[in-house]
C-alpha cells in the first residue's frame, strides 16, 4: 500500500508496466485490467448506489462499477479498483476508518497517475498553456477520456495550475463547441451492462462447446447480449458423444 503520494505515482507507473502502456492514454480500461487479473464489470447499479466494489476470488480479482455514472467517473472507479487489487486489499470501511481514511485516499492520489502520466500530461499542457489552457486541460480530459474534475485537480497537484484557475476550470466545464474546436472526439467506456472482453469470450466458448447453457450464458453475461444473440453451437460427432459417455474402467 503506498504510503504517500510519491509511492502512489510510483505504483501507477508499475501498474501501466503491467498492462504494457507504460506511455500514453491507457484506451480501453477493462481490456488494460484483464490482462493483470482483474475482472472489470459495469452495471448500471442506480445514482444512489454508491461507486463500486472488489474482491478477491480464486487467484482473480473482480470489480463492479456503477455504470449509471459519467464515463470519466466509471474510468476512476475502475482505476481505484485496480490500485485494490494490486496490493490485494479488499476494502474493508471499518479498517479504513482505524487509519483515517489512508487506504482509500492513496488509492485515489493512485489513480490520476495510471489514467494520465505527469510526463504525457506535462507534454499536452505545454503545447497549449501558452494560448488557450482551457482547450488545454479539455483536450487532456477528450485524450486521456478522464472525468474534467479529476483532470483539473491533477493539473493543480502537477504544479501546472494553481488552486485560483482550478477552481475557475471546474466551474467551466467542456462543451459540444469546444470539441469541435479542438477536432477530437470523447469516446465513451464502460457503458452498462459491460463485461471483460477476454471473459465474455471464454463464456461464448464454454457455450459453443457445450459446457455452459444458453441461459447460464446469458446470466454469466450479465444481459449484454439475449439467447438469440448467441452463436450456433458446434455439433459434436457422433464418436466423440459415444466416447463421453462410455463406462469407465
């Protein structure tokens, strides 16, 4: 668990070495998290219930985030999950509160750091600081698909802004107009329902195969795809049901 910020950042860097972008926007998060082990799902869980959830299960970790809030915020939610699952804490509130909320404070200083890298965001910054740094900051949030108050506050903790332009930032948040003049497009993850990639398609292939029923599929899937959806299963020869079943010996 990282002790302070300087560990925090230094763990984001270890996690994106991990998932193999030490540099650059880390695009598709729940992709990124599978391949370290963890099992990221978005459900639309309602406004009022709360951010997400980790365990640990049989070697795996698993992540539930409300998908019913922004995208940027999903992609936060997630991130902290991973920072859980990285140095195996499953969070417990009531620990949490015996260390004045230390876990779940260096987990969010950890998060910032593995969605946007000091170095990627310093380089961004430097190209439009000069002329316009709100196009600035909104290009960092479009680029690095991050919540904007998340972005303003990492500008501020980076030395790049100071708390008076943090402040006057957030309450200026981007618009329609303002992508078009920067000619990027926001691209949304973790739209609800959500599941892995690599795990839907170990379920699809369980179903494919036989191992799994279409409506064990369909619930192992959480409702992103209806039975009529599924693939056609492989037919079996004859020789290999006769073998299945054949006594053993």
């Amino acid at each position: 668990m990282p002790m302070d910020y300087a560990q925090a950042e230094a763990l984001a860097e270890s996690a994106r070495s991990l998932m193999g972008v030490p540099r650059g926007p880390l695009m598709d998060l729940q992709a990124a998290v599978e391949n370290v082990g963890l099992l990221g799902f978005s459900l639309d869980l309602g406004a009022e219930n709360g951010d997400g959830a980790y365990i640990s299960l049989d070697g795996w970790g698993v992540a539930v985030v409300n998908g019913s809030v922004d995208p940027g915020r999903r992609r936060f939610d997630l991130a902290h999950e991973l920072g859980h699952h990285l140095v195996g804490d499953a969070y417990a509130p009531e620990l949490d509160v015996m260390t004045d909320g230390q876990t779940e404070r260096m987990l969010n200083a950890f998060v910032p750091y593995v969605l946007m890298p000091r170095e990627d965001i310093t380089e961004v910054w430097a190209d439009f600081s000069q002329a316009d740094r709100r196009l600035g900051a909104i290009a960092i949030a479009t680029r690095f698909r991050a919540s904007w108050t998340a972005v303003c506050s990492h500008l501020c903790n980076l030395g790049l802004i100071d708390t008076e332009e943090r402040g006057s930032l957030s309450g200026a948040p981007p618009r329609k107009g303002d992508m078009l003049e920067l000619g990027e497009r926001w691209v949304t993850e973790l739209e609800p329902p959500s599941v892995p990639p690599d795990y839907g398609r170990r379920v699809v292939g369980a179903y494919r195969t036989g191992k799994l029923t279409a409506a064990k599929s369909i619930d192992l899937l959480w409702g992103t795809i209806q039975e009529r959806d599924l693939p056609e299963p492989v037919a079996i020869p004859l020789e290999g049901l006769q073998r299945e079943f054949e006594p053993l010996h």
